[in-house]
C-alpha cells in the first residue's frame, strides 16, 4: 500500500506511515468501500446489467480515482453499449494514472488498430448528432433514416437504438419500435430508459373467455330420420351456390384483395422515394452549409483585405509595420488550410511574440494585432498542454518541455504548467531554467498542493526555494 501523503511503500497491515506518521484508518476503509463498489460492478457487468455496473464503478472511483481495475471495467462497459469516446476517455485517465503494465493499452491498441470499424463508430456518431438534430427539428423521417445507418454501422449503439425506437413510437410503429428496444435489453437488460420505452409499447393481451358445451362451439347437431328409400334427385341449389361463391370470390378479388396489393406496392415505392428524398436533402444541406461558409470566409476576407488598405502608414514608420504585415499574411494563410495543425499555430505564437506592440501606434492596427493574437493563442494553449502531459507521462521529456513551453507562452500558467514544464527541464539537465519555473510555481501559487513537491525537486537540484 502506498501512503497517499508521503507516498512512500508501507505494509498493507499498517494502520499508519512509518515515514510520515500519518494515520491511514479512514483511507484503508475507503480503499475496501472503492474494492466493494468495484466487486458490485464487475457482477452486474457479467449479468448484461451494464447500467448498474456504470453506477457502481462510478461510486467506486469516486473513492479512489486511482481504481485501474473499476476504470478499465468501467471503460469496457461503455464500449459494450457503442460509448466509445467515454470508453477511450476511461482508459486514457486510466493510462495516466497507472502507465506501467496497465491493460488499458491493449484495449486502446484493439481500437485503434482496426481502422475501418474505429471510421464506422465516427461516422455513427456523427450520423446519430444529425439525427437527433433532425428530430429535434421534427424530421422524423430524416431522423429514422439516419439511424438506421447507425445502428448498421455500430450495432451496439444502445442509445440510437432508444433514439429509434422513441421515434417508431411516435409515428404508430409500436411492432419496430419493440424489436428495436428488445434489441438494446439484450445489450443491456437493466437500462431504465429501454425498460420505460417497453413499457410504452406493450399492450394487455386479451384473451378468449368462450366456454364450449358438450357438443362443440355449434351445439348439438341434428339427427335425421330414416325412412324408406327414394330416388336422388339433383340438387340444383348446390349448384347456384357454388357458381354463386365463385362469383363472390371473384368480386372479393377485385374489390380488397387488388386495392390492397395496389397499396402495398404503392407504399413500398413512397418509402424508396422517401429514402432517396432524405439523401438528396442531406447532401443539398450540406452544400448550402458549405457555400455558406465559403461566403463567409470570402467576406471575413475581403473586409481584413479592406481594413489592412485603409491603415494609413506614415512613410518614415513603414519599416515598423512590417512584422504585423507578415503576421497577417500568415496568419489569413492559416486560415485558408482547411485543417490548420497544432504545429502550424504553434509556429505562428512564435511569429506573434516576435512583434512588437509598443510600436504599433495606429489603433486599427493594434487592434487588429490584439485578434490575431488572441485567436492564435486560444488555439495554442489548450491543445498544447494536452500534448505535453502526455508525451511527459510516455517519457518524451524534450517534446513535453516544447510543448508546455509553447502552452506558458500562450497564457496557460496554471500550477500544473509550471510544475510539470519545470519536471521536464529537470530532467533534460537544465536546471536553471527548471529552478526559474519552480520559484514562480512557489510564488505566484503559494496555497497550491504542488508547492511542496516543487520545494523537493528545488533541494534535488540543490537550489535553495526563495
């Protein structure tokens, strides 16, 4: 067990630390609490319960956050009803929290390694947002449409299935919507929501109360008398009856029988014109979105062209314009990429550091300098500090420290930033610049949990905190 003060290895008898002396009572009992929760989800998870086992692994990471048994269960379960972006979540934090020898990695590995199905579940999510738009919209039919090719493309998707099925039911399609709900009580047989929707569709069966006499549904039948023989004589009646029941069925035919194959075939045709109606709309809708986009872009454009011709620039101050003009020509470049990377921002941070605002003297154009550079930065930032915690947690020290480099930068200075860009020059050797990081981490956050640990790294060093 390790103490989660001090975090040194103690005895899993201990009921304190040998190092610390902190009293580890309360976290033994929480530690069991999280094992129990983690115990509670596996069992429903076995038995296809897969909404109690999410309730349960939950509560149990809430005891211990550290839980890789309950997170990587708890990962698998999400996957198992077509979650897969909360399943790759699960097992990233998991991947954090416990890098060696962790099985989140091959479950990672397994999805990614099959790129055609990881394609198929992006395109189910995307297909079902637009379909839960389009019923929002009330475009039932839309909606329908696309959700079958979600539940194609992943089966497993619970939540489309439900989507689907809520939509059968509110068209009078209670048959499809039961084989659809069955369908995701058979991924998970304790969801509320599939149970609720069953519960909508199922009608009381009625059920045939007749009693039968001693003789059958017609009563007695009627005994002839016997009598003395006589000639057969031809029964005529027979006859009309027959060429009258002909007649009928004939007329019986034509009258419900035709319309109704008529009606059939008609329905059939409606739905293919339907289907073909949704895709042309969808597309139609895709390229007015894109034009619109287009035009507006063309707009954004040409009014950044327009305000760059109306700066009016004083010949002796042209020279100091001339980064700005730069900056902007790469930054409308960026702009026209149709997917900019993170690289691509990082190196125009760098380009928007290198001018220098104290000399932009006309207002337009510190304004403008003011966008670019708040657009760029709310880019860089973010992204860049996500890829720094994880090329630090895979040991790739020099990419962590370039990439949290360029996040500080940015404006990212939380605690965590500099703890961890401050680690990253440690461990590259460069010690001033990891005491420099240290010091303003201890400055600037004095109530934070990571002062401590930065005080340590400082006499690692053998640097005095200031």
């Amino acid at each position: 067990m390790i103490c989660p003060r001090c975090g040194n290895l103690i005895p899993a008898n201990r009921n304190y630390c040998d190092v610390c002396g902190a009293d580890l009572t309360a976290y033994k009992k929480i530690m069991r609490l999280s094992n129990s929760y983690y115990n509670k989800g596996l069992e429903c998870a076995q038995v296809r319960d897969l909404s109690g086992a999410i309730r349960y692994l939950k509560k149990s990471l809430e005891m211990n956050k550290r839980n890789m048994l309950a997170r990587n269960l708890l990962g698998l379960v999400f996957f198992e009803k077509g979650e897969m972006v909360a399943a790759l979540g699960e097992w990233v934090v998991s991947k954090h929290f416990n890098p060696e020898n962790n099985p989140a990695d091959d479950y990672m590995e397994r999805v990614q390694s099959n790129p055609a199905k990881l394609d198929a579940m992006n395109q189910a999510i995307r297909k079902y947002n637009i379909a839960l738009e389009a019923a929002k919209q009330g475009s039932d039919d839309l909606a329908i449409l696309q959700l079958k090719k979600v539940v194609g493309l992943n089966p497993k998707f619970v939540r489309a299935r439900q989507l689907l099925a809520l939509l059968y039911i509110h068209t009078g399609d209670k048959e499809r919507a039961k084989k659809q709900l069955a369908k995701a009580a058979a991924i998970d047989v304790a969801d509320t929501t599939t149970l609720r929707y069953l519960k909508e569709v199922e009608e009381p069966q009625q059920e045939d109360s007749e009693e039968e006499n001693g003789f059958g549904a017609a009563g007695p039948a009627k005994v002839s008398k016997v009598g003395a023989y006589t000639e057969d004589k031809p029964n005529v009646m027979a006859w009309v009856m027959l060429v009258v029941g002909m007649l009928l069925g004939i007329l019986v035919t034509f009258v419900l029988i035709v319309p109704t194959a008529k009606k059939s075939i008609r329905a059939e045709y409606d739905k293919e014109q339907l289907d073909y109606s949704s895709e042309l709309r969808i597309k139609e809708a895709t390229i007015t979105s894109l034009e619109k986009e287009s035009e507006l872009w063309k707009k954004k454009y040409e009014e950044t062209v327009r305000q760059l011709d109306a700066i009016v620039i004083p010949e002796a101050e042209a020279l100091d314009y001339s980064s700005l003009f730069q900056l902007l020509r790469d930054y409308l470049d960026l702009l026209a990429k149709e997917e900019p990377t993170l690289e691509d921002y990082m190196a125009l941070a760098q380009r928007v550091s290198a001018v220098k605002a104290e000399e932009l003297i006309d207002a337009d154009a510190l304004s403008m300098y003011y966008q670019i550079k708040s657009d760029v930065y709310e880019h860089t930032a973010q992204p860049a500090y996500n890829l720094g915690r994880e090329a630090y947690s895979d040991e790739n020290y020099s990419d962590s420290a370039r990439y949290l480099q360029a996040a500080f930068d940015c404006g990212y200075t939380e605690d965590y930033c500099y703890y961890y860009l401050a680690k990253s020059y440690q461990l590259l050797n460069e010690y001033e610049q990891a005491a420099a990081y240290y010091r303003e981490l201890i400055s600037r956050y004095p109530d934070s949990e990571l002062v401590k640990y930065a005080r340590i790294r400082l006499t690692e060093m053998g640097y005095a905190a200031e």
